[in-house]
C-alpha cells in the first residue's frame, strides 16, 4: 500500500504521461511506450516516470524528456526494457560502458547479464595466450640474453629497420574526411569574411581503421553495430574543428593523398548584399 500511495497518478488513477513518450538520450531521440519505460520496478526510469509528475521532469527545447546519458549505448537498455532480455551484436565492444550506464539505470537483472558477459569475455582472452607459451618465451629470452653489467641506464632511439616493422605492424588503408561548410562575404569581398561554420565532419573508411584513429571522438549513432572489418560512410565526429581531425590522422601515421571541393553561392537575403558560399570538401588519407 505505502508503494501504491506513493505513485503519481491523476484523479481518475491514470498516469499523467502519455501513453508514448519521447526522450532525449544524449542529442539521440527515442520514442516508446510509456509502460515500457515503467516496466522494471525500483528501477531510475520507472522513479522518474511512475513517481513524479512531467513538470518534474527536465526538458529539451521541443519538450521531449531529456537523460544526459550516451544516446548510443541507450538503445540496449531500452531493448532491455521491453521484453527484459539481452541481447547483443556479435561484435559489440561497449559491454563494460553498457554496464556502467545499466548500474546507473539501477538495472540490477541487466547488470547482472552484463556482468557475466564481461567475465567471459576476459576469460576467452586470457585462453587465446596459454601460460605455456608464455613459459616457453621467457626460456627462450632468458637463452639468449648475454649477462652484462650496467652502472647506468642510456636510452638508445630506435634503429631505422624497427621503426620501419612498427609501420607495416599497423594495417594500411584509406580514410576519406569530408566536411560541407559555409561563409558569409560581403559586397565585392571588401568585407571582412565571417568564419567558415562547419556543420559535421564526416569519415568514410573501414570501421577498425576509423575507430583506431578518431577513438571516442568517433559518433557512431548512425552505423552502431558494423563489424571492425566492414565499411561505412556514416560515421562522423563528435567536434566540429578540421585542424584536430588532420592531427590525429598525423599521428596515426596517415597522409593525405588528394583533396576535392565544389561550392556554390547565393545572396543571404532579398535586400542585403551578403552572399553566403556553401562548399563540401573531401580529404583521401593512406597509411602504408
């Protein structure tokens, strides 16, 4: 009785949620059930949307309901949460993130799974290196190892042939960078050029290549489950700065190829004399 009495319901003994709501996870629009939001009880979605009331509730500027949580990672927990069973790509590397944001939902069941998916995982890694093989390295190393005597430690930069085995350690391939951006210039260009506004910075390549590469920084939203030897073209990045893409694809040994750009342009109104330039530029980088 005290859990009934303390649910927020209307005169009639109705919810005052609609029956299908929609929610804001992180920029990433969802829209389901309210009874499927409810469906775990003690749960943080069922809290918020069984004991309190929509003016409660934080917004977004449309009023959808908005979690600052990872709008990706959030699909699979409201899969959970409609039939209450787990259920993953085959490839799916997030498994440690999905359970911290499951432990944050207070997704106990969900955890659970989670949990002992995360042991197994770990231990079929630790099968792939057999204790034997480990032994047997280091009886081989310690073979071969000359005893020396040392007063004093000199670190000695790599030789040109192992930095050149570290580069073809690293798998080869194309990454293809592409931004549409936009400037404002005045009458005859004797304004001063407002600054380009780029809108997404989007990367097109093979996905164990991309997420080498862009790490964290990669949104993967609009392709999630690609498997890391697959393609894509939906990828694209979680800032907005051109400089800080090429950096990375410096540092991970790419080198930029070739480079494409159309533009067109058009009067940023009827009576001023601005005109807006709008462009889509592609940068091709290879590695080995």
């Amino acid at each position: 009785m005290a859990l009934a009495d303390s649910l927020c319901e209307l005169p009639n003994g109705e919810s005052p949620f609609p029956a299908v709501v929609e929610l804001n996870v992180g920029g990433q629009v969802y829209v389901t059930r309210h009874r499927t939001l409810v469906a775990v009880p003690d749960s943080l979605l069922w809290d918020m949307f069984s004991r309190k009331t929509p003016q409660e509730l934080p917004k977004d500027s449309k009023g959808r309901f908005f979690l600052d949580r990872d709008g990706f990672l959030f699909r699979y927990v409201l899969d959970y949460m409609r039939d209450l069973n787990l259920v993953l790509p085959d490839y799916f590397p997030e498994r440690s993130r999905l359970q911290r944001e499951a432990e944050y939902f207070q997704l106990r069941e969900l955890v659970r799974q989670l949990s002992l998916k995360v042991n197994q995982q770990n231990s079929v890694n630790e099968e792939s290196w057999p204790a034997s093989d480990l032994e047997e390295g280091v009886r081989g190393a310690s073979c071969t190892t000359k005893p020396r005597l040392a007063t004093s430690s000199v670190l000695v930069p790599p030789s040109p042939s192992s930095s050149s085995e570290t580069t073809q350690a690293r798998r080869s391939g194309y990454i293809t960078v592409g931004y549409r951006g936009s400037y404002t210039i005045g009458r005859d260009c004797q304004a001063d050029a407002k600054f380009r506004r780029v809108a997404r910075i989007t990367v097109c390549g093979k996905t164990s290549l991309a997420k080498e590469v862009f790490g964290e920084t990669l949104n993967e939203s609009r392709d999630p489950d690609r498997p890391p030897e697959r393609y894509t073209s939906r990828y694209y990045l979680k800032f907005n700065f051109l400089e800080q893409a090429f950096d990375l694809l410096a540092e991970a040994g790419f080198h930029m190829l070739a480079c494409s750009s159309t533009g067109t342009c058009a009067y940023a109104s009827d009576q001023g004399e601005d005109k807006i330039w709008t462009s889509y530029t592609e940068y091709v980088f290879c590695r080995g």
